[in-house]
C-alpha cells in the first residue's frame, strides 16, 4: 500500500524508474590521478562504473598512428614497437600502470557497455554486393549499423533509408549467400545484403 511506504520505499521505487527509463553508465575519467577509494566508492552507488583515462587512450591512438606502437582500442595492454624517447617511454610507462591495473584504459569499455549491456544494440553491416562484402564502389564494410536487439531485415531497411525500407523485397545473409525471413531477429557482426525496389 502506497500509504504506508515509508522514505526508502519511495526511494527505491524512483531509482528503478529512473534506471529503466534512462539507464546511465558512470565514465570515471582520470582514473590514473583518482584515487582508489573515490573508485570504489562510484562502483558501490552505480553497476555500470567504468574507470576511464581519456588522455592515455589518445595518447596510445597517436603513438599506434605514428608507428611507435602496437595498440587497438580496448586492448588491455600495447607493445612499444619503434624507438622513442626517454619522455616517451616514460609517459607510456606510466600509461601501462593504469593500463595494468584497470585492464585497459576504459574507453572502449564505456563504449562497449553502453551501446551493447545497457542500451541492448548489436552492430549490423549492410552490403550492397554480398559475395565481396562491398557498396557499389567497391568499399569493403562500408557501414555499420546500431540496431536494437530483435531487429529484423526490414528494420535494417528502414535504417540504412526510408526509401530502401519502403521498397524492401528481402534480403541475403551475406556469409551464406541465403535468403533470410522477414521475421529472423538479426544477430551481431551480420552482414546483410537489403533487397529493395529503390535499390
């Protein structure tokens, strides 16, 4: 009875209303200056707690560009593969520290864990040629649609253009090179080849 609840019980219930409707991850950037207790503290209050150091992803972004590096994102650790400086090796030291302890710098992470855990998308690929996986210019992967979870051919359509949508006929599995139903929820890493009158 919701005469009776007291403060905790109103509490609760405004907190799984706000964590359905507008679902948050915590990016806890400057995880190499906060301090661990800070850390801690931010995932106690919130599941989707995301230690997050910003300048270290940019900076291993830049080095892996100029070739110093063996970096991709999300990588819980990268490989100094050119000569560097002692300043250079120093700050990337220190970046591997954080690295190290967090299992990456958390960007990719944050990314990951919004679009994929909290926000339920999986990534789609539509292809315009579905033997070589290309567009009409020859662009191999071209595109790669956010899609929520249960998504069908026709959803990916309707999200590639409204014209494409409205002209839908089917569509192709590109990995198979079979037609796929209508109805088929489609699954991560698809790659789809849309079938449409204003092809």
């Amino acid at each position: 009875d919701p005469i009776q609840w007291t403060d905790g019980h109103r509490e609760t219930l405004a907190s799984e209303i706000r964590a359905r409707s507008k679902p948050i991850v915590v990016v806890a950037n400057k995880a190499d200056a906060a301090p661990p207790e800070n850390l801690q503290a931010l995932k106690e209050r919130n599941e989707a707690t995301i230690p997050v150091t910003a300048d270290g992803e940019l900076a291993l972004r830049r080095a892996a560009e100029a070739g110093a590096v063996d970096y991709d994102p999300g990588d819980p650790d990268f490989e100094v593969v050119a000569e560097v400086s002692d300043q250079q090796r120093e700050g990337l030291e220190r970046i591997r520290e954080v690295v190290a302890e967090h299992g990456g710098t958390g960007v990719q992470e944050a990314l990951d864990t919004a679009v994929y855990d909290v926000l339920d998308h999986l990534t789609v690929y539509p292809v315009q040629d579905e033997t070589g996986w290309t567009d009409g210019q020859g662009t191999v992967l071209p595109d790669a649609f956010l899609l929520p979870d249960g998504s069908t051919p026709r959803d990916l359509a309707y999200a590639v253009h409204s014209d494409i949508g409205e002209g839908y006929l089917h569509a192709v599995d590109a990995r198979d090179g079979m037609r796929i139903s209508d109805e088929q929820e489609l699954a991560e890493g698809d790659v789809i080849k849309v079938v449409s009158t204003a092809n």
